[in-house]
C-alpha cells in the first residue's frame, strides 16, 4: 500500500551481463543528476506495467528479463525546498517498487529517444560507481534498493 502523501513510482535496476547497472543523466541536469529509470504509476496500471512501460520510455527498449522485485513500498522525501518544482508540490516524495531487470541486448538497442526524451546521455555503472553520482537526496533510497538486489549487482 502507498503511504498518504507520497506518489506511485517504480524504478528500474536494468543489470548487464557484467551485473553494472544503466544509469540516464537528466536533461539539463549536471554530473549530480544520474539516475536509474523510474516513473509514475498511471491509475488503473500495476507496477509491472508501469515498469515496463517506463523502460521503454525512458531507455527506449523492452529487451529486458523480470529477476524480481523489491518486497515492498520504499519511500523517499523530497527536500521541502524543491518541493514546488516537483509535481507542483502535491507529494512529500514517492513510494517506489522497485524492479530488478536482466538486460538482454545489445547497447545499440538503447534509443534514449524513443519516446519523450527524459536524458540526454547513459552509462553502465557499477553499483559503488552508481552511488557516487546520484542527486545526493535520493542516495539513501538506492542505497536500500542496491541492499535488496546485492546478489545480483555485485
């Protein structure tokens, strides 16, 4: 169950053969705003829809395998100052499944602008790498996320 106050979300750990992870940098964004795909869950779809719908938004492909996901809801606030900028200020931050993805490409099957382009350059990183270049409020949330699907990141 969604906690009150927090938006629907699921995240994508897409892994490579060699267990790095996909991270996108965001439009505009500076070194500080890498992250992995995540998006909103639209009413009347489940997680695993949104899931999949996100991966082919945000990475622009759907050869991907289903490993599992994380056992429950996991909550991030976002700083009340940035509050505003993020969905007008109508959530405290998100609840977030998250799902862990076998990447089963090749890179060239990555089109960052299949769809609405949400960013402008990708890496394969690994999971310390990872957690060097996140916006540093939602560093605690990966880091949890990265706990759950340690067997298959590290």
């Amino acid at each position: 169950m969604v906690p009150t106050g927090y938006r629907p979300n699921v995240g994508l750990v897409l892994i490579a053969p060699d267990k790095r992870i996909f991270v996108g940098r965001r439009i505009g964004g500076t070194d500080e705003n890498w992250q992995m795909p995540q998006g909103g869950v639209d009413k009347g779809e489940t997680p695993l829809e949104a899931a999949c719908r996100e991966l082919w938004e945000e990475v622009g492909t759907s050869r991907a395998l289903l490993l599992r996901q994380t056992a429950g809801w996991l909550t991030y606030d976002v700083p009340e100052a940035l509050r505003p900028k993020y969905w007008k200020g109508r959530w405290t931050g998100q609840a977030q499944r998250w799902f862990a993805l076998a990447f089963t490409g090749q890179d060239s099957d990555i089109d960052l602008a299949a769809h609405d382009r949400e960013f402008d350059a990708w890496e394969w990183l690994t999971a310390a790498e990872l957690l060097d270049r996140i916006v540093p409020f939602k560093k605690p949330i990966y880091e949890k996320v990265l706990r759950e699907f340690r067997d298959l990141v590290a």
